[in-house]
C-alpha cells in the first residue's frame, strides 16, 4: 500500500522543459488519472454507506459535491458509522490513511489543475535565470507565492509524470479498500 507520505509538494525542480507543449499534454493526463482516482474514491464512498450494494445513486451524489474537501469529509463521517456498527481496528485504520492520501493527492492536483505554464524563474537554481518551462502559480495567486512573488511550487514534466504514476497506484488501491470494505461486511476475512 502507498505510503501515507507519498503526495507531499516537491521540491523545486534543476530544471524545466525545453517547450511548453509537453507541460500541457502532462498536465491533462495528471487530470484524467486524478479523474479515474475520484471513481474509486466514490466506490470507496458507496461501500462504507451501502457494502451490500453498489448503487448509483450513491456515487452520483459523492460526485455532486464540488470541492473534493466535502467529499473527504463525507467518506470520513460515513467510515465513522461503518465502523461503528462493523469494527475493525487495521481497517479503520486503512481508510483513514486513503482519505489522507486522498487528500494530499488532491492538494497536487490543484496546484496542476490551477497552474500556468510559462517559463518561470526558478529560484533554486544556481543563478536566477531561465531554466526553461515549468507549471507554476499564476502572479495573482498570493497563497502559493510570496511578499516577493517566488512561486511555492514549480513542475517541470516528469514530476508531473511521477505523480500520474502514484496517482494510478493510489486509483487501484483505493478500490481494493472498498473491496475490503465489502468483503468485511458479508464477513469475509480481509486480506491486507
């Protein structure tokens, strides 16, 4: 299973790539892999309110919700009642951990999704100067730059590409947790 730390924000990269376009063509697969994750999420979602069943009803209404936020907190409060009427310690535990993770990845997509391409300055560099394109904050954004505009976070491709990966593994095992959920409930052992 994927470390609880595994979406924190990167470091800044050395450096950017050589054109714009292969930005642009990450950063749609990062949102459709994080779109991928959000359907095992509301299957993980369906199973703590229906592990009987799945019903669509039930991920429509997780989908409904506009700020991923809200739908955490929904999983999180309806793991309460799960495990309230069907405990187990190591699996509590499980989610917990997944609507961390979920969370986390969630942060890394939003600074993706919201992000500019451009041919930032990255201030990590040996010396401030153009070392080629990246996604970073736009100018406005004053909570992920600072007083003097230095951008919080700076993507160049293939760190966009490791998290495409994580977020694949994270999609997959996070709905072999609502598998797990399901098996619990019609008192199936669990295997971890």
């Amino acid at each position: 299973m994927l470390d609880p730390n595994t979406f924190p924000r990167p470091d800044f990269p050395a450096k950017g790539d050589e054109t714009p376009d292969v930005l642009y063509h990450a950063v749609g697969r990062a949102l459709t892999y994080w779109e991928i994750a959000e359907q095992s999420y509301a299957s993980l979602f369906n199973a703590l309110v229906s592990p009987q069943a799945p019903l669509f009803a039930l991920q429509r209404a997780y989908g409904s919700l506009a700020a991923a936020r809200g739908r955490k907190d929904m999983s999180a409060i309806a793991a309460e009642v799960y495990f309230r009427d069907h405990p187990h310690e190591e699996l509590e535990k499980l989610v917990r951990r997944f609507l961390k993770l979920y969370s986390d990845a969630g942060a890394r997509r939003n600074e993706l999704a919201h992000g500019i391409v451009a041919g930032h300055l990255n201030p990590e560099a040996e010396q401030i100067k153009f070392t080629g394109y990246y996604l970073g904050p736009s100018g406005w954004n004053s909570n992920k730059r600072d007083e003097w505009l230095t951008a919080k976070y700076l993507y160049n491709s293939q760190m966009i590409d490791d998290y495409i990966d994580k977020v694949g593994i994270l999609a997959n095992q996070a709905y072999s947790v609502s598998k797990m959920l399901t098996d619990h409930f019609i008192g199936l052992t669990v295997k971890f």
